[in-house]
C-alpha cells in the first residue's frame, strides 16, 4: 500500500518523551502513530477512555467530609502521633 506524508505539530518535549517510550517499546514515533489509527478505525472509536478529571466517589466523599469538618484527624504534635494515628 502507498504511503503518505502526515504533518501534525507537538511540543518539542512530548515528542522527545514519546520518541523515548516508543523505542523501548521496538517500534518508531511513525509505527505507534499508525497503531493508533488502525486501532481507532478497528474500534470506531479513540482507543481509550477521553473524560474530565473527575474525582471516584470514594475522594468526592472524603472533599465532602473535609468540607463539613467531619472525619478529619490532627493537627498532631508530633511525627511519632502522627505516625500513632497512620497506623491505627
């Protein structure tokens, strides 16, 4: 099959730091660029989850409990209390 030219720009340091992954993985920036998109065609879909950084329900009801000022622990006096209550 023929192949083609594709420009797309990046920032230098994600290149460089993709250019690193992608060696240790075998293969070239050009090879896990065209994985991608015969991955996303296959799928008919980007081949990853894409959302908001929204926090699980575990750490929005640990924000809550900290906003209403329950379930907190401290101020501690010393390392060794803190490190009493850690391990509790």
């Amino acid at each position: 099959m023929k192949s083609v030219d594709i420009t797309f720009r990046v920032e230098e340091d994600l290149k460089a730091q993709a250019e690193l992954l992608f060696a240790d993985l075998g293969m070239s920036l050009s090879t896990a660029f065209n994985i991608f998109l015969r991955q996303s065609i296959r799928e008919q879909q980007i081949p990853f989850a894409i959302s908001k950084n929204v926090p699980n329900a575990v750490t929005q009801a640990a924000m809550e409990s900290a906003e209403q000022d329950k379930d907190l622990y401290g101020p501690f006096d010393s390392v060794e209390a803190l490190m009493e209550a850690l391990n509790a």
